[in-house]
C-alpha cells in the first residue's frame, strides 16, 4: 500500500491537541474522519508532534498509509474538500516505505509569540500570549543561549511515552523582537522535545525576560533537573509547530 | 459635563458591525453596555467609522461625554475592565468642547489584507481574504493610482446618511506584497468613504490583479458612476479601520 507525506497547517483553537481522544475534537481525529470518508475503513494517521491542546501548526507533518490509485497532489485536495476550515493540507508527497512522521524526524521547529504591551489586544489575542509588564530582549537572548547543546531538561517537562530520557539536543534557540507591533517571537530547534518544554521554557524564560529571577537563577533551575523549581508553562494559543526536518524529503 | 475622546481596537469577527442595532451584537452597543454599568445610565458612543459586520478595527475613534471625575486613563481601565476580550480601548484622553469622532475627523485609513496562494490558510482565515489565483501586483498599483484625488466614487459605494454627495478626496492608495507570507495588503486613506467603498473597490481592483479585467476596464468602471458595473464587494474580514486624523490631538 503506498505511503504518503503530508504537511499540515491548523489553528489549534477549536481542538483538545493534535492526538486522537474519544468524545474531544482533535487534529488527527479530523483527519482521520476525513480519510475514512475517501477510503471507507479506519485509516490511522501518525503525526510528527503531539500538539497540546489550543497550539498551532504551521509545519505539522504526517504519514499514512492508504490504499490511494491518482496523485499525491489529487489526495491533497480530496482532503482538503473535507477538512473544516481551521485544518489544512498544505501538501502531499509519496514516501519511503520506512518513513515514520514521528520516528525519522531529525529536529523540530517551535515558535512561541509574545505581544507586550500594558493593553489588551483583541487583534493578536487568539495567536499570542500578552503581557503587559515589559520584556527584557537582552535577558532573553542570554539565558536561551544557555538551552543550545544537549542537556538534560528534566525542569522543564517530562519524559514522552515511550522515551524515557529527559535528555535533548538544542540547535537553535533565539528571540526576535518586533518593535512595530510590539511583539518577540522565540524559536528553538531541537532533535526532540518533552511533554510541555516550548511552553515551560518560555514560561520561565519570561520570568527571567520580566526581571523576577536573573540569567543565574534560570542556569540553577535547568541544572536542578527538577520541575517544580521551573515557572508556570506560558499559555498555548502562543505556541506553533512550524517545522520538521527528515533526513531526506 | 467632561468629553473625552478614546481609540478602539476589537475584532469584528463576532459582531454585526460598529452601529447599534436592536437584538444583535454590535462593538458600539458592547461599549455603550459597559459605560451603563460604570454610570448607571444609558452612555451614548459616537464612533468615528461604522465598520460593517466582520469588520474589523485597530483604531477606530470614539467621543463620550461622561460624569467622570478621575483621569483619562482610569476610565480606560475602567472600560477595558468590562469589555469582552474582542474589544480593547487603546487610550483615553479629554477632548475640546467640539470634538466629534465623526465630524471633526479629517481623514480615514483603512487597510485590506489578502492571502494568495492555492492551499487555504486555518492561521490567517479569520482576518484574511483568501485568493488562490496568483495576484499581480503591478497592475493592482496601476489601477489604485487613479483613485488618488477628488472624484465621484459612486461607482464603488452608496452615500452615506446625512451626506448625500459620492465626492470624495483620497490621499493614498497603494498596495504592498510580503513575498515570505504569500500576502497583499492594500493601504487607502481618504478624506470619507462610501458605504462599502473599500471592500468595493478592493473587489474590483482584485479582478484586476486576477487579469480578469484591464487597468483600462477599470478606469471605465471608475468613470461609468454606476455601481452596477463594479465587481461583487470583498469578505469583510480582511478589512480594518487602522487610523483616524483630526486636525489637533
């Protein structure tokens, strides 16, 4: 049976997360009520990460295998002539046979966005976190600098089913501030992430960008390997997947 | 009694429009619901433009004469207090005797934005207007470039109430292209707009854009006075009130 790619784009608003729950509305439940309108029978998606509830994807990528005869391109939009407004297929392509979304993904992308100002914002309220007291670009930059390398991030989330190590590699973490429409954004790379880590880390980050605790305190959270010493995880409507890399494709 | 004059921004996607209107929600009857539980009576807004239903705003102005005693800024808090999350006021300052939102304004900016590409976009939906056919940016200037000026706009709009001229001046118009986002947004700004002006002239300027008729067509349409001949209105929600002017404050 062929196998096939897909990227995938959703406002996570609407979904209790990215995997399948009985009696909740999720992405891969969406999908895969789609395919089985196509195909007639239970098809099982496998998606690169298990977005929590309310985060977002732009880079979201899955695979399937389904009995499909026409185009990578005719299955995109067979799909999409099915999914709500708030799920799209942005593309398909065939794939190895021992391609996995999940298993054969050599890093990930998040973005976390932040809009700080002392108002409200109506306009940005459903893809950000706001905060009003203001962040410290400085402070930011020099404790996420401190992510990039492998560490153990114990502080920061917990171990995924099936992976019991809290260790991870960082590429990337950086921020980028907009004065325009006062807003920062924070980008990390990783070859993998724990249950809750963008979040975590930014919820403590945000701490130190806020001035409460200082680039030290935040080097003694993560070397405490302990997650109650972390702050609060930032909120969900902020967070987006927006890349993963394979190998090849 | 104190008149103090405030910028509103809100997202119109829940709202049928700025105006009252008995027995449907509307940002002005939101506002004027929170000023009865600050005053406990009946607060009439005047708002600079009446946005229309899914409409959206990032600095709609308003008046309020208002038995307020403390600062400026109190009442916005005091406002913002209220508010659902979808409207947020900017600022509140005290204004002249002869302030009006609507009357005293000199000119308007609205901005319009478009997403183009094939897929849809669950991230930009709700304040996007969804093109697939590729757009043509030097033809979408060509065409706006005409509307700079004085003319007779009754071509893309109908009069508004208690001003029956089709008259008016506009400063600007212009379209920019973001290559990275896939997005157009067009930028006009004018002494006053026609009921549906903006939405109508972004509905025609967007066949244009589609090659589907010739800057020259446009100018005819333009010339015609007859709002027959103009293209169906855009979606209101890639459309945003985004400043207005008065001579002082």
């Amino acid at each position: 049976m062929p196998k096939f790619k897909a990227i995938v784009e959703y406002d996570g608003s609407n979904y209790h997360g990215w995997q399948l729950q009985p009696n909740a509305n999720t992405v891969q439940g969406e999908i895969e009520k789609a395919l089985s309108r196509i195909f007639h029978e239970r098809i099982v998606v496998f998606g690169a990460g298990r977005t929590d509830a309310g985060v977002h994807a732009t880079g979201q990528v899955v695979h399937v295998l389904v009995p499909w005869k026409h185009s990578a391109d005719d299955l995109k939009k067979a799909l999409n002539s099915l999914l709500p407004d708030d799920i799209c297929i942005l593309s398909v392509s065939t794939a190895q046979n021992d391609f996995h979304a999940r298993h054969s993904a050599i890093s990930k992308t998040y973005r976390y966005q932040i809009v700080n100002q002392q108002t409200r914002s109506p306009l940005k309220r459903l893809y950000f976190w706001e905060i009003a007291y203001p962040l410290d670009l400085g402070k930011l930059q020099e404790a996420s600098k401190l992510l990039i390398g492998i560490h153990d991030f114990s502080s920061f989330g917990a171990p995924t089913s099936g992976t019991p190590s809290t260790v991870r590699k960082i590429h990337e973490a950086f921020w980028e501030k907009d004065e325009n429409s006062n807003t920062f954004s924070f980008t990390v790379r990783g070859s993998g992430f724990l249950r809750f880590m963008v979040r975590s880390l930014v919820g403590t980050l945000v701490r130190v960008g806020l001035g409460k605790i200082s680039v030290g305190d935040f080097a003694d959270i993560f070397m405490a390997c302990d997650r109650s010493k972390a702050g609060p995880i930032a909120k969900p409507q902020g967070l987006f997947l927006v890349k993963v890399e394979y190998q090849e494709g």
